[in-house]
C-alpha cells in the first residue's frame, strides 16, 4: 500500500500546536456514552441531529447540464474518475457532493458561479 501523505500550507510544528490540547480518545468515548444514552430514551445535553441527505443521480444531473464527465467534475472540485465512480455505482459521494449537486439540480445557474 503507498503511504499516505498529507498536504498542508502549515509546518508540522504549527498541526501538532493545533491538535496539542485535544483529547480525540475522550472525544469519542463522550460521543459514544451519548449515542447510548440517546438510544436507551434518555435525555442528554448532546444535540442530536439527524440529516437527512438528498438523493442525488449524478449521470441525470451531469447530462441535464449536458456536460460532460471531465467539465462536471471540474465544477465539483473532484475527479473525472470521481465522476465516473460516482456514476457506476463503485463509489457515493460525499455528504457534501451529494448537497451540492442537489442544489445545481434545481438551479442550473449555479454552475455558472462555481
């Protein structure tokens, strides 16, 4: 497997200063404790938020622009082969794809404004 790498414009320094105070372990037990006292019918302080996310086909879309993989890709920020996974079912997007496209949907105008 190809090592990951991760990108940024700040110095390794400046990402381990940022995440130094942050307890991700305790972070997730608390998320944990939550979700089982929510699903047991307890009240909790935690915010609970349940999204719902549109149901997007992503061939339907791109061929109403009538663009094609390459230029719809290029509007969203992804890949052509994004696109393409999208498309053949290997792959969904991303709850934030999906909201995106859902919008271009009913407003083809915002392509233009991408």
């Amino acid at each position: 497997m190809d090592e990951l790498r991760f990108k940024s414009s700040l110095t390794p320094e400046e990402v381990k200063k940022n995440f130094e105070d942050v307890d991700f372990f305790a972070g997730v037990m608390e998320g944990l404790q939550e979700a089982l006292v929510h699903s047991q019918g307890r009240t909790t302080d935690a915010i609970v938020r349940k999204r719902s996310l549109p149901v997007v086909n992503v061939a339907e879309i791109r061929e109403s622009l009538s663009m094609t993989q390459k230029d719809f890709a290029a509007v969203l920020g992804v890949s052509r082969r994004t696109v393409e996974a999208w498309e053949s079912g290997r792959s969904n997007p991303t709850p934030t794809a999906k909201k995106l496209m859902f919008l271009i949907q009913g407003d083809h105008s915002l392509v233009d404004r991408l």
